[in-house]
C-alpha cells in the first residue's frame, strides 16, 4: 500500500524537469510564445540570434525552455541543443504559405535525429488571429503530420499575442508525460 502511495504522490507533485525546444522560422512567433508561458503577458521582441532559455512553471510541471532562432543562417547548428530534449515545439506562422516547405524538411531533417528520436512533437500553428491564416487542419495536411509515426505528436492552433490555444499545447505535454511514467 505504501509503494502504491508513493507512486501516487510522485504523479501529482513531481518536480521533475523537461526538457523543450521551441524552433521555427524566424518571425514565427517562438519568443512571443516563450514569454507568454514565462510572463503571461506580450513582451516586445526581436529576431534571436543564438537562443533564449527559461524555467517554466506550469502546474506540477517543470520546463527548461530553449527558443532557438530560426534564421537560415541559424537552422544549420539547430542540432547543437538536441541532446536530452523530451519535446519540440514547432511553431507555424499561419499566414506564411511560401515557407510552409521550409518548415515541412526542417522537422523532417530534425525527426531523423538520433538525439530526438523520443522527443514528443508539439506542432503551434501560430497567428490564428489574423486574416488569410491557415487552420490547423490545413498545416497538418500540408506538413503531412499524419506520416509520424514514431513519434507522439499534436498540432494546437493559437495566437502568440493573446495566449490562445497555448496552455492547450501545454496540456497535451502533461498528457504524454503522464503516460510517459
């Protein structure tokens, strides 16, 4: 009975931490999205160059967020930050119709890495919001989400600038590390 509790208790207050990383193209959103879980509220930003990390609080749940930048020049040393991440987040600019490929061999190119073989993919589909902007159905379709499956995966339409469908995503993370245990 007393490991049975033990076990119990470990579920509602681990303390344990988890490792994530935001990446996307650049303008997509990712710092916007990390400030908005660290701060709930719009910071204003620029383009990142390199990274920005932060521990996130969420629940009964720890977050070491890495937001990578994601200019072309950047993408190249992505993998650098693969090593013990247990999420990525892949964040979609909505309204970015012509780039969408560049996202599509980006996550592929990142899914074929030995580092991220365990890793759960959480796909944003960012700007929600605006006019014009794919649903998520759409990006699915055209990311061809539907063909991972090594790989636990969700995609989560939200607005950056409001916090919309962002703890959703955050939601569906707790899910996986539930039955992860």
């Amino acid at each position: 009975m007393g490991l049975l509790f033990t076990k119990f208790w470990s579920l509602l207050f681990s303390k344990a931490e988890y490792k994530v990383i935001i990446v996307g193209l650049d303008n997509a959103g990712k710092t916007t999205i990390l400030y908005q879980f660290l701060m709930n509220e719009v910071v204003h930003t620029s383009p990142t160059i390199g990274s920005n990390v932060e521990e996130v609080q969420w629940r009964n749940f720890r977050f070491l967020m890495w937001d990578i930048g994601g200019q072309e020049s950047l993408r190249s040393v992505w993998n650098t930050y693969y090593a013990s991440t247990e999420f990525l987040i892949v964040v979609v600019d909505s309204t970015d119709r012509e780039r969408l490929s560049i996202t599509k061999e980006e996550l592929y190119r990142m899914l074929d890495h030995e580092d991220l073989k365990q890793a759960g993919v959480l796909v944003f589909a960012n700007k929600q919001d605006l006019k014009g902007s794919m649903s998520s159905a759409e990006i699915s379709q055209q990311l061809n989400l539907t063909s991972i499956k090594d790989h636990g995966w969700h995609i989560q339409g939200c607005c950056a600038l409001t916090g919309e469908g962002l703890y959703q995503g955050l939601e569906w993370i707790g899910t996986q590390i539930r039955t992860r245990r």
